[in-house]
C-alpha cells in the first residue's frame, strides 16, 4: 500500500467574485520511501498540489478529490489531527529559506522550537540535537550557529537549516518545494544532494516540486509533468526523460542548454504557460504544441495514468540525447 | 556601542543648537531684550538695573550663552521676574505633575491602542470595521475639543469626575488625571491600534508564518511567538513617537484641566514674557524629547536582530 | 471626482461648503458676529438662535459662519510656507547632492527634533500673542515634513532618463528644476500639503484655545471652545459642542482627501 496517494484532487480559490481553478483531476501516489517530481512550469499547480497535502491551501479555497496519508483522509482531518500530522508526519521545505524562515528569532530558536513544542524534548536536549542535525547537513560549528541569526547566514546554509529542521522531527514524507531554486547556481547541487542522501539513510518518501525537470529525474524515482493545473504524463523517471509520450514534456526536455554539446539555437516553446482557469476547453497545451489537430482543441484528453495526449500513440517524441 | 556614541553626539548637537536658538530668541524681539524683559511693565531703575545684572546685558553676546548655558547645565536657570523665585525650583515642583500625566496616558495608549490593533488584527469582521471607525473618529479630533467635550459629559453633565484640579496623594491624583490623561491618549491610542491592526495583518500573511504552518504549531503558538514578536517592531517605534508627542500635548490638555504641569507654567510665562521660564521650559521639554525619541531607537534595535551589530 | 470614491467627495463637499459659507457670512448670517445681545446670553437653541448665543449674548451661528476665516486663515499660511520652503529647499538638496544635502539634512534632522506646538509657543514668546507669532513658528515646524516626503521622491526622480536628457541638451539646472521636476513631483507636494493642513487647523485652534492665537473678541473656533467651555460651566455647553465638532469635521475631511489625493498619486 502507498504512503499518500491522491485521486480526482481539485482546488479553486475565489477572485473576483468567481471560481479560479488551479489544481484539476490529479492523481499522484508515493510509496513509503520513493521520491517522486512533480514537473511543471509557475502557475501549473505543483505548489498548490503539495500544499493541499497538508492541508495549507489560502483561505476560502475549494477543495475536491481525495488525499490519504497512511489510510487517513487528509482532507476531512480535524483541525488538531491535521496539525498532528504536520507536527510529526510530513515535513515541508520551502523554496525561500530567507523568507520561510523568521528572521528576529535565532537559527537555534528555529530549530529547536518544533523539537520542544511537538516532541516534548527538553530545551537542552534539542539544543544538542540541533548541532548534531547541522553537523549532518553539512554546518560545522553548530552551537555558534546557534546563536546567530537567519540574516548572518547565506542562503545555501539557510536552506540546510531548513533541511535540518525536518529532518529533526523523522517525517515520513517530505514535501520539498523548489527547494533550490532560490540559491546560489554553485550550491544548488550541493544542497540536494544533502537533502537526497539524508532522505534515503533514513528512508523518508519524497515529493520534490520544481520546473527543472532533469533536477527531477536524476533525483526522483518516479516522475509527473503537470500543465495548467492537470497532470500531462507520469512514469518512471528514465523512460519519461528518454522517451516522451507527452509535447510538452519533449518540449521541457528539449529546451535545456547541454553542457556537453553546443547549440546554435536553444528549442524554445511558444507561447506562455497558462493557468487552469485560462485554459481552453480542449487540451490545455494545444495552443503551444506542434502537433495539435484540430480536435485536440475541442475535447480534453484523459489521463490513463501514463499520459495525457490523444496523439500519444502515432507519435514518437525526441527525449533526452 | 560606537551607534550610542553616535546618536548621544547627535543628541548634544541638538540640545545645544536649541539652547542657543533659544537664547538667542531674545534679542530678535523688537526693541531688544530689555524691552522684551521689562515687557509691559514699568521698571524702576533698580529693577532694570537688576534686570541688567542677571542677564549680563553689558557682556558681549556670546559670552553671555557661555555663561547662562553654563549656568543651565548645572542646573541654575536663573530666576523668574513674576514668581521671585528660582526658576529650577518652580519646574521641579512642576514636573511631578506632567510626568505623572503623560505616564498615565502612556499606560492607556499601550494598553488601549495595542488591545484594539490586536483585536481588529486578529479578529476581522464587524469588530475590525467598528474599531476602524473609531479610530478614524478619534484622530479627527484635536484634544482640546476631546478634552472640553469629556469634561462637558462627565464632570459637568454626570459629575463623574472632577473638574479642576491635581488632587492630593496618589490614588486622588490619578483620580483627578483620569480626564486629562484619556484626552491625551485618545488620539495617539487610535493611530497605534492601526498600526498594531495593520502590523499583525502584515504580518500573519508572511512566508514564516506559512512555515510555522506547516510545522503543526498551534495558532496561539504562532501569534504569540512569531506574529506578535515580529508586529512588535513598528509597534515600538510608534508607541515612543507618540509619548514624545505627548509631551507637547500636555502643554494643552493641562491648561483645560488647570492641572500645575510644566505645561501651564509654560504658558504662563509666555503671557507673562517671563523669559528665564520660558527658557527653561523649552530645554527641559525638548530634552525629554530627543531623549525618548534615542530610547525608541534602542529598543528598536534590541528587537531587530538584523539593525544590531 | 471619481478618482476621490464616495468618503473622499463628501470630505471635498463638505470643505466647499463650508469655503462658500464663510465667504458668503455676510449674506448668510442672521446676526452680526460681534453683537452683543445680553437679553438673550447663554440662550439655548431656539428659532431666532439656532445653536444658541453665547456668555455675551452674540448669536453662536454666525460666529461660527464668520469664524471659519480666522480657523482657516492661519493653518493655509502655514501650509503655504512651509510647502514652498520645503519644497525650495527639497530640490536644492536633492539636486546639489553632497555637503549641500548634507547641511540641509542635519538642519532639518535638528528642527525635527522640536515639536511643532512648542516652536510656535516659543515664536509666541517672542513675537507677543497673535496669529503672526503662530504662522511663523508651525511654519518652520513644518518645513521638514514636507521637505523629507519631497527630497525622496526628487532624488528618485532626479535619477530618471529624462532629467539627463534635458541636461545633455545644455538646459540650465534652475530651468529643468522647475520645468520638469516640478511639475512631476507636484501631486506629492498637494497630497503632503493636504495631510499636513489637518494638523496645522488642529495646532493653530490648539494656540488659539491656550488664548495665545488669535484674539478676543475675534470670533474663532478655537477661541469658542474656550469661551464655550466657560459657558458650558455655568450650564450652556452648546457653543463649545458646535464649535468642536465643527473643527473635527473639518480635520476629518482634510485628511481623508489628503489619504485619497496620497493614494492616486
């Protein structure tokens, strides 16, 4: 049995006097320990999917579908039972440690305050803890770093604090949310190879959220590319970056600089990225895709739990060279 | 360390720019400061010779600031041509009484703007709306017409409270400032509790508070530890912008009340061109001041981590 | 007027009102304002005196009508001069940059450091009882409200394209301050000089009130919320309620159209 598994999840949240939809008919499973990728451009709801697993989604918003958690129905938990399962369960890391992380309370406060508040530790039982943790993610000098502040760290070693502070609470699953994204280019691999390895020792599942789709696959078991709010296409992460069944998930992969080659012209997708809401009633990608017929524009293509594209079967797609 | 330094050098820079400018004033006055001093009195030769002898008037300018500063910075500010008395000593009997009122009103507006700001913040809806109202009604209107007005309802019309008048002792004392101290605190109560409202808003909708979130905590644990601990930075620097504001309101909410503040002293001998109060009154007033305003400053800092060091 | 919402164009309606009134209280006002009728002294409300008269018998109405001219005389001078001050002094910092800025900052950093009320009782001292005395000194209180709020927004503006453009084409610094930079930075200055004019109407009637502004018999505001608080001590309180509350819409209107203008700039 899977660790969370999600079915028909829809989310809209009110504007302007009408419903924005942003997550629609999304169905996503992550086995006890798998890490899974969740591919897809801003806007495309892969933000929102994560959240809604903890039940963090903005006020007044309207959710549908079902998310279990360990046989548990996420979406009909109490407002204690919900925070129990984010206090012990799932952990989040999110994309900005500079603004995710409370910059007048200290690097030792931050660390600390869930350790004491939702296992009960002694102050200075987490405080020992606490260096132990950064010593793993790689922060030497831990009861300095304590006392200082988020402002007098760096944005790589921010993030490990991060990293560590979930890693404190021995989550069975962790909700990673563009967790490099905001860093500096040099430490980026640095910082997910940390939070990959410390994951595995301790057999945590994963679900990693990002645009960057080969980040993805050479983390992830298992990989689903979202557009406008749907899933387009999940599989096993070598077969998707080799063998595309979905447009956009060639176009994603084609439209990355390669280090080993050179390129005259980088492959670009035309057009821009939409959101649910805007989209038009047949496949949402149609407008930007090379192969669209004219019915891909009047009915919306099913999800048969691999693919999301009527052409998927007469078409052969470039994947990763 | 070396930023103490640095606003205490501003803060002497300020002092002695007002003391001179203060000094100074008066022999702007048409007809010189022996016109200004005798003012509509008559003087015998033996005043204004006295006159001529206290404030150095054959010196040439310049030393006489040295020498009246001098005195001030030792406490000595002369003495008044009306009270026949040592200036010093009128202010320090004066001084308990200001002191008394703006701490009074200090106490209503943090307790009073912070609970409705908290409340408005954290709560939402009608009460949001009802205290947003009133707050817009209180900073409309100018203390001395909330003064009169509370004094028309609850000492004349209900006969709640007394009219004129310090008291005697502590408790009759604070009876007898309760007026004036809430006609004080009215206006500066209304602005903090929007600044609280506007503060706490801000700041329940910020990325560490999402974290918080999603870590399980409580939303008492929340508020209390990150919402409220965040908020509270604007909301000290506006609390000590508005009790350094206070010190200029006393000069009218006393008058209304006939309380015996440096504020009533103070105008006083501006009707009466007692200039060796008026002097003094200005330092002492603009001390306080700069003084609080330098407090404000530290506390500011000792609550942000990121302006320290 | 759209661009003000329903608040801010009753605020404006309001003022206007009470503009036209006090400029037609000759035709409007049933009574001359500096008649005393003692007959009818601390009278109530009645037909021939709708809010009353007062300790000397001089009909509250019309003093009020008459009286927005000395309430609203001295706060506009303020705002006059302290803008226009403030302003000149705004973009010549702004503009010379370097010890300039740096002089005219720590002027204005000390003038700060003086509240406003108690500048003007210290001109008051000076200068004797009057209006002149209290313009002079809020004035120069003043001044560096609007001359912070002005450098920031000419130093912002100062770095446009446009301003080196004008210069590259050999433009005399004086003429591109006043040709463009003015211009562009005028919705800041009305929306500070209308906020700040609130205060100022508060102060003035404060100085007035302490009996050191405007002077008996002189009919203001101010002055009839003292007047009116002797009245209301002897059982008529119905000059110092009018005259207060009028002075509370007033502020009250001034700020929300200041907050409005503030908002759309």
């Amino acid at each position: 049995m899977s660790l969370l598994t999600i079915s028909g999840l829809a989310l809209a949240v009110p504007s302007a006097g009408e419903w924005r939809t942003l997550v629609e008919e999304v169905d996503l499973t992550i086995g006890a320990g798998e890490a899974v990728g969740l591919v897809g451009e801003s806007g495309s709801g892969k933000s929102m999917t994560a959240r809604a697993v903890l039940g963090l989604t903005p006020p007044g918003a309207r959710v549908s579908g079902s998310i279990v958690f360990d046989g548990a129905e996420v979406t009909s938990l109490g407002a204690k039972e919900l925070r129990a399962l984010r206090a012990r369960r799932i952990g989040m890391i999110f994309q900005d440690p500079r603004a995710h992380i409370n910059p007048v309370r200290s690097v030792g406060d931050f660390l600390t305050e869930a350790m004491v508040a939702n296992l009960g530790l002694p102050a200075r039982e987490a405080a020992a803890r606490a260096v132990r943790l950064l010593a793993e993610v790689g922060i030497g000098d831990g009861a300095r770093r304590l006392r200082q502040y988020p402002h007098e760290l760096s944005g790589g070693l921010l993030q490990r604090v991060m990293i560590a502070s979930v890693l404190a609470l021995e989550p069975d699953l962790i909700l990673a949310d563009e967790p490099t994204t905001a860093l500096d280019v040099t430490t980026q691999s640095e910082v997910m190879a940390i939070l990959d390895e410390l994951r595995r020792e301790r057999g945590m599942a994963m679900l990693l959220i990002t645009h960057d789709l080969e980040l993805a696959a050479a983390t992830c078991d298992r990989l689903a590319v979202m557009y406008a709010g749907r899933i387009v296409e999940a599989r096993e992460a070598g077969s998707l970056t080799a063998a595309p069944l979905h447009p956009y998930t060639s176009g994603l992969l084609l439209s990355r600089p390669r280090l080993e080659e050179t390129v005259h012209r980088l492959l670009v997708i035309p057009g821009r990225p939409v959101a649910a809401f805007e989209a038009d009633p047949g496949c949402a990608f149609a407008p930007r895709c090379a192969h669209a017929l004219a019915a891909c524009g009047e009915a919306r293509p099913v999800f048969d739990g691999t693919v999301a594209c009527t052409r998927s079967a007469e078409l052969t797609l470039q994947g990763e060279s | 360390m070396s930023f103490l330094l640095k606003r205490l050098a501003g803060l002497a820079v300020v002092l002695l720019v007002a003391s001179f400018l203060v000094y100074g004033l008066l022999y702007l006055v048409p007809g010189g400061p022996m016109a200004f001093l005798l003012g509509n009195r008559s003087g015998t030769p033996e005043q204004v010779a006295a006159i001529r002898a206290q404030y150095r008037l054959d010196d040439p300018f310049l030393l006489r600031y040295l020498s009246w500063l001098g005195d001030a910075l030792t406490g000595d500010f002369g003495s008044s041509l009306v009270y026949r008395q040592e200036v010093a000593a009128l202010i320090g009997s004066r001084v308990a009484t200001t002191v008394l009122l703006v701490g009074y009103a200090t106490v209503l507006i943090s307790a009073g703007g912070i609970a409705m700001g908290l409340l408005a913040g954290l709560r939402g809806g009608r009460l949001d709306t009802a205290i947003g109202v009133l707050s817009s009604l209180f900073l409309a209107t100018p203390p001395f017409v909330v003064g009169v007005l509370l004094a028309i309802v609850f000492s004349v019309g209900l006969g709640w409270f007394p009219v004129f008048g310090p008291g005697e002792g502590l408790l009759d004392r604070l009876y007898h400032l309760t007026l004036p101290a809430i006609t004080l605190s009215l206006a500066s109560a209304a602005f903090l509790a929007r600044i609280t409202r506007a503060s706490v808003r801000e700041e329940l909708n910020r990325e560490h508070v999402e974290t918080a979130r999603a870590r399980g905590f409580g939303e008492r644990h929340i508020v209390r530890r990150h919402v409220l601990r965040n908020a509270s930075i604007p909301v000290v620097t506006v609390t000590g912008l508005n009790i350094a504001g206070l010190i200029a309101g006393s000069v009218v909410v006393e008058n209304i009340f006939a309380l015996d503040g440096l504020g009533s002293l103070f105008v006083r001998a501006i009707l009466q061109r007692d200039f060796a109060i008026v002097q003094a009154v200005v330092l002492v007033l603009v001390t306080a001041f700069v003084l609080i305003n330098l407090l404000v400053d530290l506390c500011y800092s000792a609550l942000d981590p990121r302006l320290s060091r | 007027m759209s661009r003000l919402g329903g608040l801010g164009t009753a605020a404006a309606a309001l003022l206007a009102v009470v503009a036209v009134t006090t400029l037609a209280a000759p035709l409007l006002a049933p009574y001359d304002p500096d008649f005393p009728d003692l007959l009818s002294a601390l009278a109530g409300s009645s037909s021939s005196h709708p809010l009353g008269a007062d300790a000397l018998g001089r009909d509250v109405l019309s003093r009020l009508m008459y009286g927005a001219r000395t309430t609203l005389l001295g706060p506009a001078l303020v705002i006059c001069v302290s803008s226009v001050v403030g302003t000149a002094l705004a973009i010549t910092a702004a503009w010379a940059g370097g010890r300039v800025d740096a002089v005219i900052s720590r002027v204005l950093d000390v003038l700060f450091a003086v509240p406003g009320i108690v500048f003007a009782l210290i001109t008051v001292a000076v200068l004797g009882p009057g209006i002149p005395g209290v313009v002079a000194g809020l004035a120069v209180a003043y001044t560096p409200y609007v001359a912070r709020v002005v450098r920031s927004a000419a130093l912002r503006e100062r770095s446009l394209p446009y301003v080196a453009a004008a210069w590259v084409q050999g433009r005399s610094a004086f003429a591109i301050c006043v040709r463009h930079l003015l211009p562009n930075l005028r919705p800041i200055i009305v929306a500070q000089s209308v906020s700040a004019l609130g205060f100022a109407v508060i102060d003035v009637a404060a100085i007035s009130f302490l009996g050191l502004g405007v002077q008996p018999p002189a009919a203001d505001w101010g002055l009839m919320v003292k007047s009116g608080f002797d009245s209301a001590m002897r059982g008529q309180p119905l000059e110092a309620i009018s005259a207060g509350v009028l002075i509370a819409l007033v502020v009250a209107s001034v700020s929300v159209l200041g907050d409005r203008l503030g908002r759309t700039v």
